[in-house]
C-alpha cells in the first residue's frame, strides 16, 4: 500500500477485491468464448489468438495471478471443445495443443506482469529520495495539493513542518560525505516510523525534510514534533558531537491560497527557529478571524497569525513571536 504522495503510475494492478475479481470474471468469460468458438469453427477459421486480448486485459488490471487464472480457463475450455467437437482426433494432439496454447499464453501474461513491476518500480523511484526513502519534492508537492484541496471541502485543518539538519555542511567536511549520507538515512527512518500512514514525510533537498499531517491541529502537531524530537536524539546521538535540527512549523485554520505559501510558512517559520537558536521548535498558527470562541488556543509557545476573509495570513498585533526550545537532539 502506498503512502500519500506515492502515486500509483499507469497499468497498476486494480485495487479492491470487487473490482479485481470483476475483472478476472469478464476476461475469463470472455476468453473461454472465445476458445470455444474457435474450437467450433474448426481449423479454418482461426480464433485462438483472440484469447490474447482478455488474458492480457486481466493482467493487466490485476497482476499475474489472474492472467494464469484466465490462460488456464482458455487453453481448457479450447481442449474441452475439442473433445467434443472433434472426437475423431487424436488425445494425444489434442493435448498437444493444450500444452502449447497454454504456453503462449502464459508467456503473455509473464511478460506484462514483469512490465508491470517495472512500471510500478520506476514509479516508485520517481517519487521516492534513494538516500533517505522518504518521498521528494515532487511527491510531497503533490500530496500537498491534493490534501489542500481536501481540507478546503472539509474544512479541517493542515499543518505542514520544515525541518532542517543544522551545520549539515561543516558535518561532512568534518566527518565525510558517507557520514552525512547515514545522518540523513536516520532522519528519514525516524520521520517514517514515527507518522501515520496518512502522513507524508519528505526530503525536500540537502539536509531539508517536510512533514505534511492532515486533520492536524496545533496541538496535536506540536506533540508529533516532541515525540519526533525525542526520537531524533536517540537516533542521532552520536560520540562526535551533538547533531540538532531546527523546526518550524504551521497549522493553516485558515488555508493558503497554494502548496507554495504553506510551503514557504513552514519554512520562514524554521529560520525563524533558527534564529531563536539551534535544535529550535518553532510553531504557528493561522487562524480565521471566524473562529468560534471556546476553539482550543495555539499551542503553547507558538505563535498565532490571523487571516482575513479572501485575504493573506497576517500576525495579529503585536506580533510576538516564541519558540519552542528543542535543546540539543545528541
């Protein structure tokens, strides 16, 4: 199963039960029509290539194991015609044909089966960073719109946190490229374990990783982060030094207009950690001004922006802006 942002590309096998079993039903019908049409014509008319077209179908639509399924219906509805139809011919040659019938149908679905494979693995690797197996740029920025669009019809919150590895660059001048590699492998194994399956963790370049988390709100965002903060530390403690990240994220009450503002909040909120100190949690929220009164308050430490109706987020006044001390994540 994919994560979001992880889209499966053209060809994929169907997903569901109803829809697959579906699939092989109608393709297996119609193959062993075919087969049996074509054994009743007899040898001058030729049918059995037909057969091609739903065994490749049903593979195609729902893997290997369902172009088997239908091959095999083919080949016997074809030898079981025969040896009605035909009982003058020899078992032996009947066989034959079955044998070889089989066979080349059985070679086609092989061969989309592979194709699929392939297909779906380049897919994969087209959304997918190879150092940390997190999702690119790419798939978060189509996760994102996707989610946008989402919290827009159902009116739920988003909020989307930048994370960035600091001193990244004098860590692999001091310590070398490979350990820089390992650093950001075990960012992306603790951003992974520790998001829901309808998170989307991403490496968005260099030592810069996003978090997109759905139905989110300030609270609940900035329990995620000291969870992953304290898992952070573990997994990079390290005898060198200490390495810390500083984060900065928001929870948009009140959606942007596009995936590049939410984008580009997150991300002047971690400068804004950065500021404020290395291995920093920066949160904020921006909230509508039609909010109800009795909502839950920002998170604490965080800072909260106001959004008029059709217009840009801006802070409400004064603009006073904490941060959420991370310490040190060694």
């Amino acid at each position: 199963m994919t994560r979001p942002g992880e889209v499966a590309p053209r060809g994929a096998p169907v997903q569901g039960r109803a829809p697959r079993r579906l699939a092989v039903f109608l393709s297996a019908a119609a193959a062993v029509g075919v087969a049996g049409g074509g054994t009743l014509a007899g040898p001058d008319v030729g049918f059995d290539f037909l057969c091609l077209w739903p065994i490749g179908l049903a593979t195609w639509l729902a893997g290997f194991p369902a172009g088997f399924v239908v091959s095999l219906a083919s080949a016997t509805a074809s030898l079981a015609m025969g040896l009605l139809a035909h009982p003058g011919t020899a078992v032996g040659v009947k066989l034959w044909n079955f044998a070889v019938e089989l066979g080349v149908y059985l070679s086609q679905a092989t061969l989309l089966s592979v194709l699929l494979a392939r297909m779906e693995r380049e897919g994969r690797l087209a959304r997918t960073d190879e150092v940390t197996r997190l999702a690119n740029r790419r798939a978060f920025e189509e996760a994102a719109d996707h989610e946008l669009e989402r919290a827009r019809r159902q009116g739920r919150p988003v909020t989307v946190a930048y994370l960035d590895v600091d001193d990244f660059k004098r860590l692999n001048d001091r310590l070398g490229h490979a350990a820089g590699d390992e650093v950001l492998a075990a960012v992306g194994a603790t951003l992974r374990r520790g998001t829901r399956r309808l998170d989307t963790a991403a490496r968005l370049g260099g030592d810069e990783f996003g978090l997109l988390l759905p139905d989110t709100s300030s609270s609940a965002a900035a329990a995620l982060l000291e969870r992953l903060r304290s898992d952070l530390r573990v997994a990079l403690g390290s005898p060198s030094g200490p390495v810390t990240l500083s984060i900065g994220s928001v929870t948009f009450e009140t959606l942007p207009a596009s995936v590049a503002e939410m984008v580009a909040s997150a991300d002047a909120a971690m400068y804004r950690a950065k500021r404020a100190g290395k291995g920093t949690v920066h949160l904020e929220v921006v909230r509508g001004p039609m909010a109800e009164e009795g909502e839950p308050a920002p998170a604490r430490g965080a800072t909260e922006r106001t959004a008029p109706p059709g217009g840009e987020a801006r802070p409400s006044a004064p603009p006073a802006r904490r941060a959420v001390p991370a310490g040190s994540l060694a």
